[in-house]
C-alpha cells in the first residue's frame, strides 16, 4: 500500500501534501459497475474540511508563483513519464471503477500523459505583448501597455465519472500551467481513479497546497465548494442538469462549462455508406455510448437510409459485449439508474412504432447495442441524452429538414457530416449550431489541442490545451507613461 490508501483500500483527500482521512470519519464505500465488487472507500469531506482546504490553496497561491515556468513544466513532464509508468495499474482501476474496457482504459492513461506533456510546452511558449498608445486616435508613443497574463487564483475542477483521469487532467495542468492553484472534486464514481491521477502529480514535485483533493457526493458538498468565497474560478465537465445548477448559484465566479451532447451524424444520400456506417459504429458505442460526444442520432434520407441500416446492423452485430477485463467494447453502464433510462428510451420508441433493428437485451446495469429506425420527433429517444448503447436513426425527406431537426435540440456540442461533396458539406456545416462540425468523421474530441465547445446547452466557454490556459488566466496591463 501507498500513503494514497490504506491496506483496507481506504483513500485519503490530499491536503496540503499530505493524504488525510476526514476528522469526521464519514466515507463512502466505491464498488465496482462491472460486478459489484468491493474497489475502495473513499472520504466525504465535511465544511470544515473545505474551507481548510481552500485555505491551503490561497497559500498555495504565492508559493506557485515562485516557481519559474520551466520548472511548473517540468512537473507535468515528471507526471507524464510516471503515469505511462503506471499506466496497468491506473486502467486495472478505470477497468473496475468505471467499467472502462482494457483498451479505452489504456489509451485514457496514455492520452492524459501526451496531455500534460503538451500544456507544459504551450504553458512554456506563454508570452505577453506590449501595445503602443499611438495606434489609437489622440494617442502617444509615450504611453505603453505591456499586457501578460496572470492567474485567476484558485480554481474548482470538478470532473465527470467518464473520463476520471483524462478530464481532471485537462482542467488541472492548464491551471497549472497558468499559475494557478487548484482543487479537484472528482465524481464520486471515479474519484479513486482521479486520486491516482493527482498522486502521480503529486510524485512528479507538486508542492503541498497547489493541488488538493475534495472528495464526497456533489449533491451533499457541491454547493457550500461551489459558492465559497475563496474560489476563483470553476471549471465544470458533467451533465447540462448540474451545470445549469452550477451557473444560477455562482454568482459572479467564472464558469466554463462542458455539458451534455445529443450529437447528430448526417448521412447524405452520396456519402461513402460503408465508411460511414462502420464510423458511426465505433464513434456511438465505444466505452458503451458513455461519452458526451457519442454519436447520439442519425439524421438520413429514404434513399439511403435501407442499405445504412443494413451496414450498421452488420456492424453492431460484430461488436463484443461484456466484462471490461475481457477486452469488449460494450461493457455495463455506470449504474442501474442509467440501465433503466435506457430501457426506458428503447421501450417509450418501441411504443410509439419505432422499429427495433438490433439490441433491446439488458442483463443488469449491462445494455446491448440497441439500433432503432424510423424514430420520429415524438420519441423521447429523439431528444434525450442516453448515455448508452442506443443508436436511434431519424429519416427525412432532404438535408435541408436534417439540419432543422439537427438544430432543434437543445445541445449544440458537434455534429457530424458524411458526404463526398466539400462544398455540400461546408454549407450543411456553416448550418448546423454546434461547437465543431467533423466532415466525414464520428464526433470526437481529440486531438486535444483543438478548441472544444457546446453551445446552447452543451457548455459555456472552450477547453484545448492553450484555450483552457487562457479561459483560466487573464491579461494584466501595466501601462508605462514615459515623461521625457
Ligand atoms: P454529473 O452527474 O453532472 O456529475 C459531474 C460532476 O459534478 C461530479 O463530480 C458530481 O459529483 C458533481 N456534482 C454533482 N452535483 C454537484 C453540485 N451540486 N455541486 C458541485 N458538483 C456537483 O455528470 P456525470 O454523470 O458524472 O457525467 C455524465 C454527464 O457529463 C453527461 O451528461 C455527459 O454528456 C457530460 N459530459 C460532458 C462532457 C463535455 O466535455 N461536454 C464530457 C464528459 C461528460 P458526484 O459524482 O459526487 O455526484
Ligand atoms: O465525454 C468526454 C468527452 O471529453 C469526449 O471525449 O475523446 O471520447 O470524444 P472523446
């Protein structure tokens, strides 16, 4: 056993560079989606504990700043190096925890680690500028405003159970990066995963006090973090339901936001229809359609639409489904609660005459692949975010009524468009509300240095390495009058 946990599996909250269990005693007990098993407990911070740890983290504050930016780099390298070292370790646990397959397990490890590696180059190339007074009308070259930007102060990540170690990652080293300190509340649900993630950190040369840990249900401390004084920043992935939360009670403290998707994949009637069924495949069922940017509907014409059915069933019948130490693609969702929206969605379709092309098995909290034709704009599954292995196909009669269905939701994270002809394509594009448009590709985040966004409500504000550095920073002007 680490100082991370003890031989009973219990966690500790790093504080100040030590990890502590809370005074209070309260914990909470983390058992494994894929079979129920004990993994761990982890603690429920109390008030108390909170206001100590932000009060760790304004100290935090001028000691960070002392340390040169190349040497902020060097942690992030530090940490890179010694996640890819441990990255079977970290995936055993994504594997149990979150019910992640092997492979995405890995590659989540691995992706984190390329992540850090490159927001301390970006975090390195940072410069300011000055600007001249004589540009504006009236103005002098005796005045200049030499503008870089500084830290907002302490910032509040909280991250999402799907990518526990990826998206604690990907707001806390461009925090860092920007001079900032940080607390991490991670999903209670991935919060063991996360907290391997900062001790890795922590192992690399973090000093105590810039990056701490708060653990516990966000429905019993989310808010007393959230709306405490001290916290400068938030930065928030998660469901559009608790972000909308987050945004009413904040105040003024800044947000960014990554909310949820119920990302579209256009088809046109010349799009290359065997590439596109087998993208559409892998882009809506890995980690079991558990990703904001799954694809979350197919928007097609009659045309096509038979002979696309045809290719995705093929597609989804090849796919494996079962425990994610088994090497599958399907594995159980997160819990029961969200196995029973998903049979919920299928059944409310079925019942309103959509027709059930594969799928509509569920052993447990563990849904099949589910392909659903002919969903109609009454169907729940039309507009919801399932947050599962369901695939629901929507037919009209061109692409014009496709971009007006596409943009009815209430989400605008990315959609997707399948077609041989650009020109088609950067029109439907320019069209479509949503923060990315792929030509001829699943919706996807990566690579990670590309600006990644939801409009309406799907977020607020844009996350990629030097976007999430600069969302938080912000410029600090000192205005140089010369007199002679
Ligand atoms: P969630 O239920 O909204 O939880 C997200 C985080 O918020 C967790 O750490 C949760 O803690 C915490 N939380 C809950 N209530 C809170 C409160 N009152 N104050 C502060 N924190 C609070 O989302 P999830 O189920 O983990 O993730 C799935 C959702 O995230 C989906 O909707 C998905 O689309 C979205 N998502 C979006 C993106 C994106 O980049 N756009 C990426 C990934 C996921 P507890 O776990 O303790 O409740
Ligand atoms: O849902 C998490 C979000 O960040 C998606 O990332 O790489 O699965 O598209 P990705």
């Amino acid at each position: 056993m680490s100082e991370l946990c003890n031989e009973k599996h219990t966690y500790g909250n790093l504080i100040n560079g030590r990890w502590v269990e809370s005074a209070s005693g309260n914990v909470i007990t983390i058992t494994s989606p894929a079979d129920g098993s004990f993994i761990g407990e982890i603690q429920a911070v109390s008030r108390e504990e909170v206001d100590e740890v932000i009060r760790y983290s304004k100290e935090g504050l001028s000691l960070w700043a002392g340390v040169p930016i190349f040497e902020k780099a060097q942690i992030l390298y530090n940490a890179a190096e010694l996640l890819e070292e441990r990255t079977e370790e970290i995936a055993d646990i994504l594997m149990m925890e979150i019910a992640k397959d092997r492979k995405s397990s890995v590659s989540e490890v691995k992706r984190t680690a390329d992540f850090l590696r490159f927001t301390a180059d970006a975090g390195k190339s940072l410069e300011g500028i000055a600007v001249s007074g004589e540009n504006f009308p009236g103005g002098s070259r005796n005045k200049i405003s030499y503008v870089r930007r500084v830290p907002l102060g302490t910032v509040l990540a909280i991250s999402p159970f799907n990518y526990p170690i990826n998206l604690s990652a990907s707001k806390i080293a461009p925090a860092l990066m920007g001079g900032n300190t940080v607390i991490l509340k991670p999903a209670t649900q991935g919060a063991i995963s996360a907290l391997h993630l900062v001790k890795a950190l922590q192992d690399a040369g973090l000093p105590g006090g810039v990056l701490q840990t708060v653990t516990g249900k966000g429905s019993e401390i989310g808010d007393y973090i959230v709306t405490h004084e001290n916290i400068n920043f938030i930065n928030f992935t998660g469901s559009t339901e608790v972000g909308r939360h987050l945004s009413k009670i904040s105040c003024m403290t800044p947000l960014l936001l990554e909310l949820g998707g119920k990302d579209a994949a256009l088809v046109l009637e010349d799009a290359d229809l065997k590439y596109a069924a087998s993208n559409i495949v892998e882009g809506a069922f890995s980690y079991s359609g558990q990703r904001c940017t799954a694809v979350k509907r197919i928007i097609t014409t009659d045309k096509v639409a038979d002979q696309l059915v045809d290719m995705l069933k093929t597609g989804i019948e090849k796919l494996s489904v079962g425990d994610p130490r088994d090497n599958v693609v399907v594995t159980p969702l997160i819990d029961q609660k969200s196995a029973d929206f998903a049979e919920f969605l299928i059944q409310d379709a079925v019942a309103k005459g959509a027709e059930l092309i594969v799928g509509n098995k569920r052993e447990g909290n563990l849904v099949y692949p589910t392909l659903l034709d002919k969903v109609t704009v009454d169907m729940e599954i039309a507009w919801k975010e399932p947050f599962s292995p369901i695939l629901p196909i929507i037919r009209v009669k061109d692409m014009e009524e496709a971009v007006e269905i596409a943009n009815r939701s209430e989400y605008g994270l990315q959609s997707s468009v399948f077609t041989k002809d650009i020109n088609k394509a950067f029109r439907i594009a320019e069209k479509l509300e949503v923060g990315t448009v792929q030509i001829n590709n699943k919706t996807e985040r990566g690579p990670d240095h590309f600006p990644f966004l939801g409009v309406k409500a799907s977020g607020m504000g844009t996350q990629g390495v030097k976007y999430s550095i600069e969302a938080m920073t912000r410029p600090k002007a000192i205005t140089i009058n010369l007199t002679e």
